[in-house]
C-alpha cells in the first residue's frame, strides 16, 4: 500500500495566488475504508542559530520558533472505501484566497544554513485505531505574485571595483606588495534571480602569475535573538570564471546562474533578514597555498586578493 | 631428286605489283571534305550531344543558380541533414589524424588533477617506501609533485569504462551520475602536463562530451514529444521553434543548463555547456546568442593547450547549427593569436603548465588552429571574407583587406592556406607586407613567403602584383644567410618566375643558390628543396643547351649529392634524350659525367633490370650520342662507356648496336675506312661474350656477322656464325628450367641465319653445307627442340640448300657467292643434294611426331609447301608430297584455307603428278 502526492508542474513552483493542483496517487492491493482523505498546507520560516556572532549559550539553545506563513487543512475526500488498484483523486487548493488575511508575507522558498522558508503540502488518510494512518509529504516552492513585484524590468546596477594590492585590508605575501597588481571591472550589484550575475573583469597587471579568478557567491542570514541579531555568512556556490595565469588586458566575463531554492529575493523581515554578498577573489600562485589548499576559499590569505560586494537579488516580472 | 630452278629477278617482276603514282600523300586529308566534317560534328554537338566543357557558359550559370538556391535553403531550414553529417565526417577523420599525430609514449605521467583516472586503474607508485619518507620529510614536495604514471593503455581503457558507465548510469536514469562522472572526464582535460597524449586525451573526452549531450538532446526531444505515459502528444518538425517545445520540458532543458553553471572550475563548465549547446534551440530562436557568450568564458582559461583545444571543441560545436556568421570562430582564433604573443611574451615561469619547450605547445595547437580556421573559410562569400580579416585585426576596412598589422605567425600560416584564393591573388602584395612584420618563433617566416608562393600558383594573377611580389620576395631571400630558408622560398617562387619570364630573377636566385651552396655542402633537407627546384628548372626548359648555358647551374648540380643529385641526373639525361640526337663534344661529355655519377650512385642489387630507370636512360643516352663525322671518337666514347657502365647489363647490348651502326655508316662513305671497320667489329666481338641473355646474345652475334659480311670480312662473319652456333649450343645449359624459353624467337633467329648464310661463301675446306650441317647436329642435341620446331629449321634448311643450288642467287654480299665460287661443280651441287635428301626425310618424320593433330596438319603443309617450291617433281619426291597432304587432310579439316590453298599449289605447280588426283 502506498500513497503519493504528485504537483501538475514538474518544477513545482508557485505563486501564492495560484491553485495549487496535483493529484493523490494511491495503490492498493485491496480495497481499504478510511476517515477522510485531508490535505494540509503549511508554509513556515524557521530559524536556528549556530556559530556566525552567537554567542555560546545562544548556539545551545538554537531552535528559535519558527514563523508560520500559512497553515491550511482541506479535507478532499470525506470518510469512505477506496477501491483495489491505483487510485487518483485529483485536488485543487488555494494557497491564499484572495482577500484572504494571512499569518505573515510570503516569503519565496529559501534553504539557508540558519534560515529556511519551506512550503509543503501533506496528504493524510485516517484510517481509526486499528491501522496505522497513511501519509506522504512533498514540498513545493513559492514565488512572489506578479502583482507584488516591482513595475517594469530592473535597472540592473553594475559596480566598477578595482582591485589592487593597495584595496587589499588583509596582509599579502611580500612579492604581491611589492610586485603589484592591478584587476578591473564591473559586476552588478542588483540582479534578477533569473538572470545571471554578470559583469566582466580585466587583469590589468599583475607581477606574480595568477592561479585563479573566482565569483563566491554568499548569503548572509541574519536571526533577531532578544535583543540582538545575530548573523551568519557563508558560502553558497563558487564559480571560477579564470584558470592560471591569464592572458593581461583581455576581458573576462563574469557569468554565474544562481542557483534554485539556495538563493531568493532579499528580505529584511522584523525576525529576519536574508541578504547576499558577492566577491571576487583572485588566488595568486604560491608556495604557500599549496600547503593549505583546503582552507575555506573565501577567508582572505596572504596569497589572496578580494573585493566583496553587496547583491540584492529581487523577483522580477518577467 | 633435283632442285627447282629459280630466276629471283623474273620471279620479282612477275609478282610485284604494278607501281601507279599518287595523287594525295594518303595521310595528307582532302582539306575540303575535313572541313565539312568538323562542321558536321559541331551541328551534331549542338543538337543532343552534351560536352561538358565546351558549353560550361550557359550551363554554368544555371548550375550556379542551383547551388545558390540550395545555400538560401540550407540557411532558413535550420539543419540540413547532408551538411551536419559531412562536418561530422570531417570532425571524425581530423580526430583520427589527430591521434595519429603525436606519438605517445607507453607511459603518462598523470597529475594528482586526474583523480578519475587514478582511482580507477592500477598505479605504478612511485617506490612507494621512499615516497613515505620523503612525505615526512618535506610534505610540500609531495604535495607538489603528485605525478603518477599510468600506462597509456590503461589510460584510454579507464576513458572507455567511464564512458560506459556513463550511459549505463543514464540508461538506469540515474542523470545525477551521469552528470558527475561526465564532470570527472572534463575534469581530466585540465591536466595538460601529458602533453603529447593531450590530443588523443581530447579526442576521447570529447567523444564522451557528445554522447552525453546527444542523449540530453533526445531526452529533451522526447520530453517535448511524448507525454509521461509514452503517448506522443507532438511531433516536432526538423527547423522546429522554441515555441514549440512543452513547459515542462523546457523546465528540464533549463535545468541542466542550471546544473552545469552550477561546476565551479571553469573548464569542465565549459566542456559540458558545449555539449549540450545543441539544447538552446529548446529555449530560444536564436541560440546563437549563447555562442557569443562562450567564446568569453574560454577566455579564462589560461593553458594555451587546454584553451585551444576547448576552442576546437567549440568550434565542433558551432558546426552543428546552420550558422552562417563565422564572427564566433573569429574571435576564437583572435583570442588564440593573444594567448600565443601572450605566451611569447611570457619569460619562462615557475608555472608548470607553461612548457618548457614552446615548440612542442605550439605544434600540439597547431591543428587546433588548423581546424578553426577551416571551419571558418567553409564556403564564406566574398564580402565575408572582408569582414572576417577586419574582425581578424589584419585588414584595415572591408577595401583595405590587409593593412600592416602583424599576426602570430603560426595563425597567418592557417590563414593564409585557407583563404580563398581570390583573395590571395588579388592582395597578394598586402599579404606579402603582412607576412613580413609577422615574425615569430611560433612558425617560421619563411614557410609562409613559401606558402603565398604556392597559393599564387593556384590560379592566375595579375602580372603587376606578380611583379611587384617577385621583386620583394628577391630582396627578402637576398637577406637570408641559411641555405634551407633560401631554398624553400625560392622553391615556392620559381613556377611563378619562370610563367613570367623573369630572367634576371632566375639568374639572381640561381646566384643566390650557388653562393650559399657552395661555401658548405647543402644538408638532407635542403638537398630535397634543391632537387625540386632543378627539376622544375629542367622541366621549365625545352632543351638542355638552354639550361647549361644558364649561369651557376653546373655548379649548383656539383654540390648536390646522393639519391637527390641522382633524381636530377636523371631527369637531365631524360631531358637530352627527349631530343633527336646528342651531339656537341661538351654535352656528351657532361652527359657521360652525369652518367657516370648516376651509374655509381645506383643499387644495383636491389633493382630489378627491368624496371632500372636510370639504366634504361643511360642506355638510351648512349644509343643517341652522335658524334656526326668523328666516328673514330663515337667509338672510343663507346669503349670508354663499356668500361663505365660495366653493371649495366642493357647497355652493352646498345653498344654492340651503336659499334655496328658505326661500322655501316664508315662503309656507306667508302671502303676506306675499313681498318676502323675492324675496329668496330672487333669491339664487338669483345663485347659480345659478357652479354648475359644467350638469345640476345645470339641475335647480337648474327647482326654483327651481317656487319662483317657486308664489310667482306669473310674470316670474322665465320667466326662470329660459330660463335653463334656455340651460343645456341650452350641455351639450354645456360637457361634450364629458369624461363620458358622464347622458341618462336629462337626459331626466327635460326631462319635468319638461314637466310644469311645464302651470302656466306661455303668454305672449301670444310665444305660448303658446313654451318648448315652444324644446325642440323644442333638439333638432334637439344632436347627443347620438339617436333614443331624442328620441322621449321628443317624446313629453312631445306630452303636454304635449294636456294645454294641455283645459278644465280638471289642476294650478294660484299663478297662473292657460292653462286660464283662454285659455278658448276658437281661435288658442291652433290653435298647440296645429299643434305637436302637427309633433311627432308627427318623432316617427314619430325612431323610424324608432333603429337598435336592439328598443328600435325598444318607443319605438313607447310613441309609439303617448301619441298614442292625447293624440288621438281619427281618419283622420289610426289609420294613425299602426297604423304604429307594426306596427313595434313587427317589432321584437317576439308575447309581448312591454307589446305586448300596448298592443293590448288600443287595442282598448277605439278599438274603432271598424280598427288591432286590422290586428293
């Protein structure tokens, strides 16, 4: 005996003024009577807070209550028999009815290291005491409703950086202070989570062969504890867009599709805030990297020029 | 049984055919009825008869209008199936020579980056203990040098298992495996430090690159064709749009563009992406947006190996879209030519994937650069190509198609192969310029003045710019110091030169050439490049005088050498004997030289006589030579090549020939000279024993004795008959079972002395059937003799005592006949009796023997024909006749022609026997 919930999209993505539609799938060998078949749709930010500027005894306690965003139960089917074999009993629900009051915003589907907004649906069938009641669970993801989205298409905001031995605030290897270099360019500081991050970048000059150019992409989670806040930043993806020493004054695209469900629009919520951060970080060829190749890329080093930038990611009509 | 009296003059005249003066010389056409035949033939031409090269114009026109349609077609349909699969050919077989290419050795040294490869196959550690050690002693060298070896065999088997477990994985719809393990072998061609194997490492991984996106692609199609239960639900068309395609499977076309982006080192990203580049057509209508954007990305990508070869991958790629705008490849090769003077510019570094030998990187580019810039050039229309050499950064504006940009010389080179040759010959000039500020170590400079040369060649150009390139390329070679550099430029150019008639060029070059020729004896290398140019020289010209008469020619040939300097030889000595004869003291003389050289430097015991060319041409060049009146000269020239040319064994046939010419000639201006007539036969009588071939040998000592018996040297015809009888004797000792035989040419050669031996006067001594009784002996001797050859020589014999009968004979030689000498000696005529009595009752008996019915038959015939021409008839000699008529009627049939005829003879000729009647 098993059950399944299957969405109508393949993407499973949507907006919250949409119907959520799909089908149960039930199949049995023989034919079983139940309570009622109910649907419950339950969307929730939760929080949990661990390293990043918490304190110890904060970490420990970690959990902080989740925000509920939605939380609805349907019964589809009232109680009866269902038949043997494969059974489809196809549904239809409102994420949110129009006029409808919600608990809170709703927020687009976020996996984060402290943060995560998720939406599921679950089906349950009740089947009294004697039977272990059936149930299955599936998650689906939301975007923003059109009509909430900012008018016409984003400018995108492109920042020029320059990155030379003297923007640098971390100490560098010697023959970097000395020999110098110089990396130009531009990335957007604003971006569609549809498009990709673009921008180009120029190895003016540079004394000491490059090993690497990289885009690392981060979030930065913040948590509303008390009082305080606390915030965490870590690494979401990591693109190389230069491998060794490349050729100088020859311009480098900046291309990096963000990734699903690990990126979202920025929010700066009362509890919570989810914000990103770009950084372009070039690996100079030494010695010394090879004996800590495995360090976390994005702490500065002395073999390690960077620039970090803001990006605020936002939900665009398309 | 008595002769038949002949009258040869009577019997002339009787059977000659009347002589009736000629109007026309029968070669020389009616000039009239010619003409109205070629007017016949172009009214038939124009009618249904379809030249292919004759009406070109207007045919050529409409066909050209065909291909145009086809091109229109080709470019909105968006894939035509004939031209993918031709490219995907092309890509097949440029792989191939690819691989061959660089030859790899049995082992690799693997970086530590080759972890798929690792971790699969068996390593060879590296003494594995001392590693250890050397772990705890300096954790940084380890870490650094990672290199392993692995065989290359396993390295190619393990690229086959991750194949294979790649499509097992998708069969399985395991796709996040699949996508991992396709990952792992892009990964691998990170590593360029295998340098040599590089190429054949490309050419596997990408074979994996397509497979995988060509099973991406058919799930997309699937997806986009088929509902989730199997059903079709659409059927997309071949040029289908992005409009077409299903949500849903555009989601998941859209996913795996996610996923890839989502590799963080850049070159597998860029691998994969290409691979599944066909899939953009899913998304969008103009895919082509997407090209643009890769050709940025390999930018980053600083190996100059690794980023070639990613851009021939590209390139592959590009070829499987119909797109007509080559400004992708453009940049592909600009950024090649920035990585290269990058490259060039960058002093050696620490930097392990910067090689240490630049040579060898640029030559593993090298058909990297090779197969863009072909793709390219691939049917590109004129105005392109204007385009693509401004965007090249060669051409100033579409006008000025070159302007004096320098370009890495290595690129130039591809280019300039491939550029159409319209192109090359119109701005020839400005490529000229362009060549020259483009000097690297990438290639050298002076193979691309060659190949410009060459290009040039291919069609004609105007004579201006012809000019103009001469004089440049004169100037530029005159700077060079190094013979090959010289030699290979001047190589290209020379067709042009000579085309143009430009002398003053030729001899400065063939200046140039001894100079730098003479000071140090030329190389291998240079010695081919020297070569080509003489025999283009030799076969520029018509006669030799010519090209001995141009300045430093002799001397350039003088430092050649070896199988190069025998290849000119040759071609000189071909040369001289295209002509009618060879005459001039110095021509001979240098031509006996070139001989001697040619003869010294060939191997005599590799080739076969047969096929010997230099042998046949020092032969021919000897049979020509012709000294005109020095004869006394000829024949020393003649004695000094015998003791030359002594390997040769052809050639002294020619000289036997030669001496006996010479002696005809000397006779023909008087018998005064018959001391040196002397000479001549005795020449040959020396020269005739170490003739190999016993029946040439034969023949040879049969013409000679023709030679002596026509001089009247009676005492040397002798000895040189028996001398030829000997050879006869010895044939069979001498050839056994190594060749058949040719029997039909002895046979002839056996007639011939018949025939000669007519003139020889019989020998009073020995008596006059002397020779004749010889060849009878000779026959009963050799076993080859059958029957049918046999009855020949018996039959000649028998011709030949009948014809010794007569009272006049036939034919006189110098010397006075048997005719004269024994006028009415009854004992001559008695010996002549006796031997034809006993040859022709061998002769019925040989033909008794022949086991063949039918040749049975015809040998009696002609038996029968000889004895009735030879003898009148007689008791003694019809029942012989009729004997062999009725074996001839046995062995025959009653139709047979030469039976008939035979009887119808018979008849007229003895009307009185009774031999028709028995018939």
């Amino acid at each position: 005996m098993s059950i399944e919930l299957k969405l109508s999209r393949t993407s499973r993505v949507y907006r919250p003024s949409e119907l959520l539609e799909g089908k149960i799938i039930l199949k049995s060998p023989s034919s079983i009577s139940h309570y009622g078949i109910r649907l419950t749709v339950n969307g929730s930010v939760s929080l949990q807070v661990r390293g990043g500027s918490a304190g110890v005894i904060e970490s420990f306690y970690g959990v902080v209550k989740p925000i509920p965003i939605v939380n609805k139960n349907i019964e589809v089917k009232p109680s009866g028999k269902i038949g043997s074999g494969t059974t489809e009993i196809p549904f239809s629900i409102n994420i949110k009815k129009p006029g409808e009051e919600n608990l809170e915003k709703f927020y687009e589907t976020f996996h984060g290291a402290n943060i995560s907004v998720q939406y599921l649906l679950t089906v349950d069938i009740m089947r009294g005491y004697l039977h272990k009641s059936l149930s299955s669970t599936v998650e689906f993801i939301v975007e923003s409703d059109k009509a909430d989205l900012l008018e016409g298409p984003i400018p995108s905001e492109m920042v020029i950086f320059y990155i030379t031995q003297d923007t640098q605030r971390h100490p560098l290897l010697p023959e970097l202070k000395s020999g110098g270099f110089r990396v130009t360019g531009r990335i957007s500081t604003q971006c569609s989570l549809t498009d990709p991050i673009s921008g180009e970048l120029t190895v003016e000059a540079s004394a000491v062969p490059i090993c690497s150019i990289d885009i690392h992409l981060f979030r930065v989670e913040s948590v509303l504890l008390g009082e305080r806040i606390v915030t965490e930043t870590s690494l979401i993806q990591t693109t190389q867009i230069a491998d060794g020493d490349v050729c100088r004054n020859l311009t480098l695209p900046i291309y990096v599709i963000l990734p699903r469900l690990l990126t979202c629009p920025t929010i700066s919520a009362g509890p919570f805030s989810i914000e990103f951060k770009v950084s372009i970080v070039i690996t100079f060829q030494s010695e010394l990297s090879k004996l800590h190749s495995k360090s976390d890329p994005g702490t500065p080093r002395l073999w390690r020029a960077l620039e970090t930038l803001p990006l605020e990611l936002v939900r665009a009509r398309v | 049984m008595e002769f038949r009296p002949r009258n040869y003059s009577a019997e002339e005249q009787s059977h000659a055919v009347t002589r009736v003066r000629a109007d026309d010389h029968p070669l020389s056409a009616a000039p009239s009825s010619a003409l109205h035949l070629q007017v016949a033939v172009v009214d038939h031409g124009n009618s249904d008869f379809f030249d292919p090269l004759r009406s070109s114009d207007d045919d050529g026109a409409v066909s050209r209008d065909v291909l145009l349609e086809v091109d229109n077609v080709s470019s909105v349909g968006l894939s035509s199936e004939a031209s993918m699969q031709n490219s995907a050919k092309e890509w097949t077989s440029f792989n191939r020579i690819l691989m061959q290419k660089f030859p790899v050795a049995k082992m690799i040294s693997v970086s530590s980056m080759s972890s798929a490869i690792i971790k699969g196959g068996k390593m060879y550690e590296k003494a594995s203990t001392s590693t250890h050690l050397e772990e705890l002693e300096d954790p940084q060298k380890v870490a650094e040098d990672g290199a392993k070896l692995i065989t290359r065999n396993e390295y190619v088997s393990r690229l086959h298992e991750l194949k294979d477990e790649i499509i097992r994985a998708w069969r399985a719809s395991d796709r996040v495996t699949t996508l991992k393990l396709s990952i792992k072998v892009a990964r691998l061609l990170m590593d360029t430090t295998v340098l040599q194997f590089y190429p054949t490492l490309f050419v596997l991984a990408t074979d994996i690159m397509d497979t995988l996106g060509d099973m991406v692609w058919e799930r997309i199609k699937w997806k986009a064709e088929f509902a989730e239960d199997g059903a079709r639900i659409y059927s997309l068309p071949e040029n289908f749009q992005a409009s077409d395609i299903y949500s849903d499977a555009k989601e998941t076309c859209y996913n795996w563009f996610c996923k890839i982006g989502a590799i963080r080192e850049l070159l597998p990203r860029i691998y994969l992406e290409l691979a599944i580049l066909p899939c953009w057509r899913f998304l969008t209508d103009r895919p082509e947006e997407s090209f643009q954007h890769m050709v940025m990305m390999t930018r980053g990508l600083a190996d100059p190996l690794a980023s070639a070869y990613c851009r021939l991958y590209m390139a592959h790629c590009i070829e499987k879209f119909p797109t007509r705008d080559k400004g992708y490849l453009v940049k592909c090769v600009n950024d090649i030519k920035n990585l290269l003077s990058w490259v060039v510019s960058v002093k050696e570094t620490a930097n392990g994937n910067i090689i240490d030998n630049k040579r060898l990187l640029v030559s593993l580019m090298e058909p990297t650069i090779e197969f863009i810039t072909k793709c390219i050039f691939k049917d590109v229309t004129q105005k392109q190509v204007g385009n693509i050499l401004v965007e090249l950064e060669l051409g100033r504006n579409e006008v000025e198609l070159f302007g004096n940009f320098p370009c890495v010389s290595i690129v130039l080179h591809h280019l300039l192969k491939e550029l159409p040759i319209e192109v090359v010959s119109s701005s020839a000039v400005e490529i000229l310029h362009v060549i020259e500020c483009s000097n690297d170590y990438s290639f050298d400079q002076c193979l691309n003045y060659r190949l410009l040369g060459f290009r040039l060649c291919e069609s004609k150009s105007q004579t201006d710019i012809l000019n103009t390139v001469a004089d440049k390329i004169i100037q530029v070679v005159t700077q060079y110091d190094s013979l090959d550099e010289y030699l290979k430029v001047v190589d290209a150019f020379l067709d042009i030169i000579f085309q143009n008639q430009m002398d003053n060029h030729l001899s400065t070059v063939l200046e140039g050439i001894s100079k730098r020729a003479c000071n140090k004896g030329p190389t291998e290398d240079e010695l081919g490049s020297l070569q080509s140019i003489l025999v283009k020289l030799l076969s520029y010209y018509d006669g030799l005088q010519e090209i001995l008469a141009l300045n430093h020619f002799l001397e350039i040939l003088d430092v050649m050498y070896g199988s190069s300097r025998s290849i000119v030889n040759m071609h000189i000595l071909n040369m001289a004997t295209r002509t009618a004869c060879i005459d001039g003291p110095t021509t001979i003389q240098l031509l006996f030289e070139i001989s001697q050289a040619l003869h010294d430097d060939m191997d005599f015991l590799n080739v076969k006589d047969d096929d010997n060319q230099p042998a046949h041409l020092i032969s021919r060049f000897v049979c020509m030579v012709d000294y005109g009146a020095e004869i006394e000269r000829h024949l020393t020239f003649l004695v000094e090549c015998r003791g030359a040319f002594g390997s040769i064994t052809g050639l002294k046939e020619t000289l036997i020939h030669s001496s006996n010419c010479l002696a005809i000639k000397s006779l023909k201006n008087g018998s005064k000279h018959l001391g040196f007539v002397k000479s001549c036969i005795a020449f040959c009588e020396v020269t005739l024993p170490s003739i190999s071939v016993p029946i040439r040998q034969l023949n040879l000592y049969l013409e000679t004795a023709e030679v002596a018996l026509l001089a009247g040297l009676v005492s040397h015809s002798d000895g040189l008959i028996n001398s030829a009888l000997s050879c006869l004797q010895g044939l069979d000792l001498m050839d056994g079972s190594r060749m058949p035989i040719d029997v039909d040419g002895i046979v002839s050669s056996i007639r011939k002395l018949c025939g000669l031996l007519v003139m020889v006067p019989g020998n009073p001594e020995q008596g006059a059937t002397y020779f004749a009784k010889n060849i009878l002996s000779l026959i009963d001797l050799q076993s080859w003799m059958k029957p049918k050859v046999r009855t020949k020589i018996f039959c000649a014999i028998v011709s030949l005592t009948a014809t010794l009968s007569q009272n006049k004979l036939p034919y006189h030689g110098k010397v006075l006949g048997n005719d004269h000498l024994f006028f009415g000696d009854s004992s001559y005529s008695n010996e002549l009796t006796l031997l034809a009595k006993y040859v022709v009752q061998n002769l019925v008996d040989a033909i008794q023997q022949e086991p063949s019915s039918a040749a049975r038959g015809s040998l009696a015939l002609e038996a029968c024909n000889c004895i009735a021409t030879s003898f009148i008839a007689s008791e003694e000699i019809s029942p012989i006749c009729t004997k062999l008529l009725e074996t001839a009627k046995s062995c025959l049939s009653h139709n047979d022609r030469y039976l008939q005829s035979t009887v119808k003879f018979m008849d007229r000729h003895w009307p009185s026997s009774s031999i028709a009647a028995a018939v």
